[in-house]
C-alpha cells in the first residue's frame, strides 16, 4: 500500500517543528499584543476613576468650607485636570458644575464658561468667549432678568462651593 506524498502545507508545517512549537510562535505575540491593550485600557480606567474620587473628595470639601477664588484659582478648574471639581461662577457664586460635565467640560456646549464668572455670557445668552466674564457694563434690565433666571436655575441644581474675590 502506498501512502499519500505530502503537500506542500505539511512540508511547511513540518519545517516550523512539532505542532506546539509554532502554535506558540504565531500564539505569543498576538497573546502579548491584546494582553498589553487590555491592561492599558485598565490602567487608564483606575485613574479616571482615582481622578473622579478625587475631584468629588475636593468638591465634598469646598462645599463644607466655601472658598474665595481669584480669578486665576478659578480658572484651574475648567475640565482639564479631571482631579479637580468643574466650577463655574454667576454673579460672582462658585458653583460645581461636575454633574453637568457634558455641558460646561471640554468640549461641551457650554465648555467656555468652565472655570470663569460667566455673568455676562450667561447675562446675553452668549457663547461668545469675548462674552464669558463677570463685567455687566452696559447690559440692559432684560438681559439681567435672564441673568438672575439662569443664577437661579443653576445655583438650586448646582452645589455652592465659593465665591470670587
């Protein structure tokens, strides 16, 4: 009886040595390669939930004891250092605005008041950077009215944690 003459992917497979051989050799990078993106993304989750714990454990504190800000302290809580609370002030209240993240971060539609009294932008219901301060010169009765809706709306949902020097 004859056997059958191998083909050509037995010869290969012959060269590369004994099957668990070049299983392991074609297994370990691709093992090496997912193992190494899972623990990134883990490791980046931890800190995203450390930076959170964090900014919630400063938010808790400056809640129990008001803070005057400048407004440069003010601005280092705009939504870009995630260990920090996300403020914003009207009328010269700091509030936290963490809750609203989506609206008042990077990137939200409000993103540009973060960090500022935004007296005057919320005042003109603008989103004009230009607009996104504290000054109400030369803003009419009407547009106070509104400012003094939104102060209301914003500092019943929001928590008190200051007030701008």
């Amino acid at each position: 009886i004859a056997l059958p003459r191998p083909g050509p992917m037995a010869w290969a497979l012959e060269s590369l040595g004994q099957p668990p051989t070049w299983l392991l050799v074609l297994a370990t990078p691709v093992a090496l390669l997912f193992g190494y993106r899972w623990l990134q993304r883990r490791l980046a989750a931890m800190d995203e939930a450390s930076a959170r714990a964090e900014a919630a454990a400063l938010s808790t504190k400056l809640q129990k004891n008001p803070k005057t800000f400048t407004k440069d302290e003010l601005l280092a809580y705009n939504g870009m250092d995630r260990r920090k609370p996300l403020l914003l002030a009207l009328k010269g209240r700091v509030i936290d605005v963490s809750a609203g993240a989506d609206f008042y971060g990077p990137g939200g539609p409000y993103g540009i008041f973060a960090g500022k009294d935004a007296s005057k932008g919320f005042a003109m219901m603008s989103l004009k950077e230009e607009d996104a301060h504290s000054d109400l010169t030369g803003v009419d009765d009407d547009h106070l009215k509104i400012l003094d809706d939104w102060y209301s709306k914003l500092t019943g949902k929001y928590p008190t944690v200051g007030h701008v020097a």
